[in-house]
C-alpha cells in the first residue's frame, strides 16, 4: 500500500502541461485463500471499479471485504 501511495501522490502532484492528471488503484494481495492468479486479478479489478465509483483518485486494497483509503 505504501509504494501505491507514493505513486499516486507522486501523480497528482506532477504539475502537467495541460490538465491535472490522478490515478486510481485496486490492489489486492496474495493470502492462502487465493487459488489462483485469475481471482487475484478479479479482486484487484473489483478494488478498481469501486476506487472509480468512489470518487477516483485513491486507492482501494480488497481483503475479504473491500477497505478503501481516501486520497
């Protein structure tokens, strides 16, 4: 979460030449009840959706259920 973070901040910060520019990211992680790597790209994807549903620019980490962190 923190190296997530840092890029996020990092992003939002930059000062780009025509617009601002943020990130939205949904992270999940490797725990003995993920069987496969599809599900943990599932999880991750659905991390994602509810960042952008959210408002966008944050991060969203998915654990059994899903925990967000505001930006």
């Amino acid at each position: 979460y923190v190296v997530a973070e840092r890029i996020r901040s990092m992003i939002e910060s930059y000062s780009w030449n025509l617009r601002p520019i943020t990130i939205s990211m949904g992270l999940s992680y490797l725990r003995a009840d993920v069987d496969t790597s599809a599900q943990l790209l599932s999880e991750a994807d659905q991390s994602l959706y509810k960042s952008k549903t959210r408002g966008r620019n944050r991060i969203t980490i998915y654990q059994q259920r899903v925990q967000e962190s505001a930006a």
